[in-house]
C-alpha cells in the first residue's frame, strides 16, 4: 500500500462541484461568443467564479493556507475538560474534529453525527476510513442524523461541539434551536464548545439575544469574545 493511501483525506469546505459549474459554463460561453458576441460578457462572469472558487479552495486546503484546520483548532483549543468521558461532534463532515478529540484525549469515547448528502464531498464512509488510517477507529462512531433530532437521551454527552453546522440544518428554520438540542443531551456540568456564523443576526439575531437565551436553556457559563473569536461561543 503506498503513502498516499494512507494518508487520511478530511476534504475541503468548498467542493470541487462549486469548481466544475463556473468553469463549465465559461468554457461554453467562450466557444459559443464566437457566433454570438455577447456570450463573451458570461464568459468573463463565469471565469472570475471559478477564480474566485479556485483561490478560496486554495485557502482552505492544507497545501494552501489550511484555514480550514486553524478554525477546527479553535474548539480544541477552547475545551476546558479533563479529557475522559463521552464526547459528541454534530456536523461531523469528514471526522477531522471527532478524530482529534479521540487523538488528543485517550480516556474518550467519541461520537460524530452528520447528516451528510448534498453538495458535500464527506461520507459516514470517509470518516471511518479517516478513523482507521489515524488509529483511533475503536474510540469512535459515526451515524447519519440532523442536528435537530439527536438520536440520544437527555444527558448522554460529557463534552459536545459544533463547528460551523448549526446555519446548515436545513430541517430547523429556527437555526437556534439545534443549539437548544445540543445542550440537551450534555450532562449537568458538562461542556460545550461550538462556533457559527453568529454574527449573521438574520439567522441567529444579536449576540447578546442569543447569549441570554442560552442561558435560559439552563446554563451557567458563557464565555465572552474577549476568550473566543466574535463567531464562536462557549459554554
């Protein structure tokens, strides 16, 4: 088995799909402006697209600017726990956090759910595959289910995180309300660390409305932006 088989394969958060369809269409656009002048206009459109899909999926990937894995670090970084336990990752994508969790902390067991499908290039498959070539596939399971409708009793978890997952639950509109879901299935005392798009009000409204409502939802610490970046929370 050669090196690159081995190696494990966490994706990108910008799929090669988001590549094809610009860089298609310009494509076609270009040879049919030769008839049709005007084409060339779509042509140029569809090119800056694809430009501009091309340098973000360079920016996210590790060869690039690995943006992608110095966000995922920020919930690691963040986990005020002592390491043993249960842990639960909603939104798993391509097991990169529930496997660096397992990796970090050797006394847990860790769960990763993700509804997977879509537009995106992770599979329950990828992240079992990634489990296996990291070592730690016996410290950790996969299932497919949304992030509004955990398949798991009230207080199961010792530690739950989330990263960048709760503004694509397509079945919630409410997009507060897989936070609520999470918080559910966290033991009393336990932790849960989780970062979004939380300065985009529309889907989250103002930072203090949300941070008064997570504390409704029964807990007792919230950290503020002056320990974690302006889209992350912590409780």
């Amino acid at each position: 088995m050669n090196k690159r088989a081995l190696k494990a394969d966490y994706g990108n958060w910008v799929p090669k799909k988001l590549l094809y369809v610009p860089g298609t269409l310009s494509a076609i656009c270009t040879v049919l402006s030769i008839k049709f002048w005007w084409l060339g206009f779509f042509a140029a459109v569809f090119l800056v697209c694809f430009a501009y899909f091309v340098y973000a999926r360079w920016y996210f990937a590790p060869k690039g600017k690995n943006l992608q894995q110095r966000i995922q670090s920020l919930i690691l970084e963040h986990l005020d726990w002592d390491g043993s336990g249960k842990a639960l990752d909603i939104g798993c994508g391509s097991g990169a956090l529930t496997i660096g969790i397992a990796k970090n902390y050797s006394n847990v067991y860790v769960t990763g759910v993700d509804y997977w499908g879509g537009t995106w290039e992770y599979s329950k498959g990828m992240c079992e595959r990634n489990a296996t070539i990291e070592g730690v596939k016996h410290r950790v399971t996969f299932l497919q289910a949304s992030a509004s409708s955990l398949p798991f009793d009230d207080k199961t978890f010792d530690v739950v995180i989330s990263n960048l997952t709760f503004h694509e639950v397509a079945d919630s509109k409410d997009k507060r309300l897989p936070i609520k879901e999470a918080l559910r299935v966290l033991r009393n005392g336990g932790v849960f660390v989780f970062q979004d798009l939380f300065l985009w009000q529309r889907l989250f409204g103002t930072r203090e409305d949300l941070l008064d409502l997570i504390k409704k939802w029964g807990v007792e610490r919230v950290a503020d932006s002056k320990s974690l970046p302006p889209h992350a929370l912590g409780t």
